[in-house]
C-alpha cells in the first residue's frame, strides 16, 4: 500500500478522492487525460500517487480495494486550456520504468516540467485491466477530464500531485461535494475551497479532501480518507450533508462521528488546528432539516472545543434554504460560483486576520 503520508506540497487544489469506479474487462486499455489549474509554474519537480482503493462511501464501498492493473505510460504536461491533447509532454516513470503494475496504487519518479505562465497543468495515464476490474476513479466536474479522447466526468485521476518545494504548514480542506466543488463551472476554479486555496500565501500547502457523497462516519471509520487528512496542521471540516440525505442518520450520530474525527485528528497531532464548519444547507424535508439544525446547535454552541465557520449562514435563507441566487441550478442545491465566492470571502478573510 502507498503511503497516505505526504511529505511534498499539493500543486493542485482540486478534490481527487477515489469516490467512483469505472468497469473494466481484463485486457481492455483506456487512456485517461486529467486537467488541473496549478498553484506553481515555471521549472517544477513533479510527482504523482495514486491508491488504489475507494475513499468513502458513494458509488462503491468505504476502502473496497480496486483490482490489478497495468500502466502502460504516463506523462505530464501543459496547455493553453483543457483539451484532448498535452503540449510539452514529459514522461513518467516508476523505479526508471516506463510502466508499473498496480496492486495497492503507485508512485511516481519526480520528474522536471516546466509549465508556461498562464498554463493548465495535464496528467496522461494509460492502463490496461490485468482482470476484470472496478477501477477506483475520480467524479469530478470542477476540472476536465478526458477518456480516449473523450470529454467525461468519471476519470482515473492521480490521487496526489506534488512538486518539490519548501512549505511552514499543510491546510486540509476536508468534506463532501460542496468542499470538492461539485457543480461549480468547469476549469473555472469557483468553489469556496478553490478560492481560498489559491488565495492562501505560497508557503502554505493546500490539501483538497472534498469529495461527493463522503459522509463523517466514512472519515471517522479512520480508513484511507482518514489518513490523509491527518496530514493537516490545519483542518476545515465540512461534513452532515450526505449523512443526513442519503445515509439518514440522526443529528446525534453526526454529532459522534465528529467528535471521532476531531479525536483521531488530536491522537495523530495534539497540535492540530481544527476547524469545524457547521452544515451546510441543501433544501432538505423537515425530518433532514431538524438533524441539520441539531448538528448546527452543537457546533455554534461550542460543544466540539474547536473553533467554528458558520458556513450555512451565508449560504442559506431564513427559512433554512439555499438562496436561489447561489444554487448551482433550480432543482440542485449544490453552491455555484456566487455561492463559493461568498464563502471564501468571509473565510480567507478571517484566516488571513488569524481570526480562524
């Protein structure tokens, strides 16, 4: 198993989480191409890793490991904008071999790339099934991504891009959908999250987690998912949504999930900064909204011992809904760019004041 300890700065603020699977039979290759808008350009050291297993319940279960397969190539390089193809293509390679096998994930040799100013960043990756395979994969609609060609949402994505670089500390964003950005404009960076990575100083490293349908019990079970937030000496925690919609959980249960994540966070690192969010709102009927209002009292009422964003009352109305203004559609409740913009105005503010 690849290390969930990261030691090199994220070059991405994208959400990359294995939350979905693609199906493959043994022998079939798929060429997968991954965009990203990087923190850093210029001459870079670049590595990537992947795991291969799911992160959080969703489309597949909590730490299902993914099956054998092959990467037959895999580069790095850069355009203008998201498209099918890689300009500056720079290959990749594993123990000085242009191919690995995969059984638990793997990891890239660093190698040097250097991005134009202005550029998007691109990750090329071709594999062939050594069985037949649900292939641990990324759902993501905040940043392109390609199959063979063709534009698509569910893509094997590296799970980590890091680049050699000197950083003081590691803030981990770590959530669901709405910290991941889901259903914000494509390649346009616009999720609260995304915002405030990139207005974060540049010796702070910025670790995404957000991830759609991740619930606080699948971090809390201290799996994969877990792991890695515990690279964070700095934490913001948005999780309740998934919990109460899909998983129909009580406010209580949500309330010890948290309380679990807070003490596995503090067990790996006394230090650590945490900061818990209270739920967002997303237009739930009366039974989910009492569970949400629930976690909400807990939370603003102090009973975590933790310092707090009050992320729901920016986005929602009086009456508990999202404002229309920031759903990302009429019948979606997930925050737009409006929506994310005006969270990351009140959180960048406060964390650059150290008010957070």
């Amino acid at each position: 198993m690849i290390s969930a300890k990261l030691t090199s700065p994220s070059l991405i603020v994208s959400g990359t989480g294995n939350n979905n699977f693609i199906p493959m039979k043994k022998g079939e290759t798929a060429d997968f191409l991954s965009w990203y808008l990087p923190r850093r350009r210029g001459e870079l050291e670049l590595t990537i890793k992947y795991f291969n297993r799911i992160y959080s319940t969703g489309c597949s279960k909590r730490d299902k490991p993914g099956g054998r397969f092959t990467v037959l190539g895999a580069s790095a390089g850069y355009g203008a904008k998201a498209a099918p193809r890689l300009e500056g293509e720079t290959a990749l390679t594993f123990g000085g071999e242009p191919f690995v096998q995969v059984c638990g994930g793997f990891e890239s040799d660093p190698a040097k790339l250097t991005m134009p100013e202005g550029s998007l960043l691109g990750i090329r990756l071709k594999i062939r099934a050594d069985e037949d395979i649900e292939l641990p994969s990324t759902d993501e609609s905040a940043s392109s991504g390609y199959r063979s060609g063709l534009r698509t949402l569910n893509v094997l994505r590296p799970n980590f891009i890091g680049y050699k670089g000197e950083y003081r500390s590691t803030l981990v964003f770590f959530g669901d959908s709405i910290t991941q950005g889901t259903r914000t404009a494509t390649d346009r960076y616009e999720a609260w999250s995304h915002r405030t990575a990139l207005a974060m100083p540049s010796d702070i490293n910025v670790l995404n987690l957000g991830m759609g349908w991740s619930r606080a019990y699948d971090a809390a079970a201290d799996g994969l998912f877990m792991n890695l937030a515990k690279n964070a000496d700095k934490i913001i925690i948005c999780f309740g949504v998934n919990d109460i919609k899909s998983g129909g959980r009580s406010g209580e249960n949500i309330i010890e999930s948290l309380k679990t994540i807070h003490r596995l966070l503090r067990e790996n690192r006394p230090s650590v900064d945490i900061i818990q969010c209270t739920v967002p709102p997303f237009n739930m009927d009366p039974w989910q909204e009492e569970q949400r209002q629930k976690v909400n009292r807990a939370v603003l009422g102090g009973e975590f011992g933790t310092k707090v964003f009050d992320i729901g009352a920016i986005l929602e109305d009086g009456g508990g809904r999202v404002k229309p203004e920031y759903m990302s559609a009429p019948d979606d409740a997930h925050p737009n760019g409006r929506g994310g913009e005006a969270i990351a105005r009140v959180l960048t503010g406060l964390l650059k004041k150290g008010e957070l």
